[in-house]
C-alpha cells in the first residue's frame, strides 16, 4: 500500500481521479456490506451496533462525526475477518480524507449519513446481503453527489 500511496496522490490531485476512487471505493464497501450481511456473528452485530451509537451521540460535532463515521465503515471491514481488507479500508480512508471532510462539514449532512448508516446497519443485521449492498451504494452515492455539488460551488 505504500509504493500505491504515491500513485494514489497522483490520481486524487485530479477530479477524474477522485472519481475513479469513488469508484473503487463503492465496489470496496458494497463487497464488504454484503459479506457483512451474509457472515455477521451476534458479537459483529453488537460491536457494528456500538459503532453506530457512536455515531449517533457525535451528530453535530463535525470531529467526532467524523472520527466514529470511519470507525462505523471499520467495523464493517472487520467481519469478514481479513486483515488485507482492513489495510484497504485504512488506505481508501487515508486517500478521501478530502471528501469526508468537505461533506461531513455540510449543514444537516451528519444526519443523513446516520441516517444511511442505520439503514445499512438493519440490511446487515437482517442478513440480508443485497438490501445492504443497495443502502451501502445510496450512502456512497449521496455522499459523492453531496462532494461534487459543495466543490462546483466553492469555484
């Protein structure tokens, strides 16, 4: 992941860069959603359940909005057990730091990602693999959408 960093910074310094690891990122977290839902033990549930409450209690503190919305998406990473998919996760983190820091900042976005993070939550906890990867993608895609409308309007 290290020599990738370089070619990464590379790509993120261009918009269509940005979008190819919006991208990747989406087909990353929807695989990972899915296999959440089809493999999550009771222990996965509960510790993806702190996560979310997390969330929750950091609504309004952009910083701590922040810091457990990531710890949320790890939690995912976590249950299909693989320590690769937790180095990818770190890194695709590491990569859009921008893009959460621009959307997490605007006005009433905390919530609506809650609100996606409960959706997928209750997919996941169904065991329902293709509800989860449908409500990972809408997340992503909100959140994608939500990038590009506060960029075009900071030029």
């Amino acid at each position: 992941m290290t020599s990738l960093s370089s070619s990464a910074k590379y790509l993120l310094s261009d918009d269509n860069g940005i979008r190819h690891f919006q991208d990747a990122r989406a087909l990353f977290e929807t695989g990972l959603a899915r296999d959440a839902a089809r493999n999550a033990t009771a222990k996965d549930i509960r510790y993806l359940s702190d996560a979310l409450d997390a969330n929750y209690k950091s609504i309004g503190d952009v910083g701590r909005f922040e810091d457990s919305d990531i710890t949320f998406h790890y939690a995912i990473a976590t249950i299909p057990k693989n320590p690769i998919y937790l180095v990818m996760h770190r890194a695709i983190i590491d990569w859009l730091v921008d893009q959460r820091r621009v959307t997490l900042s605007y006005p009433g976005q905390n919530r609506v990602a809650f609100d996606a993070h409960v959706a997928i939550f209750e997919a996941i906890k169904a065991h329902d693999p293709e509800l989860a990867d449908a409500r990972m993608r809408s997340h992503l895609d909100q959140v994608g959408k939500l990038y590009w409308k506060v960029r075009r309007a900071a030029k």
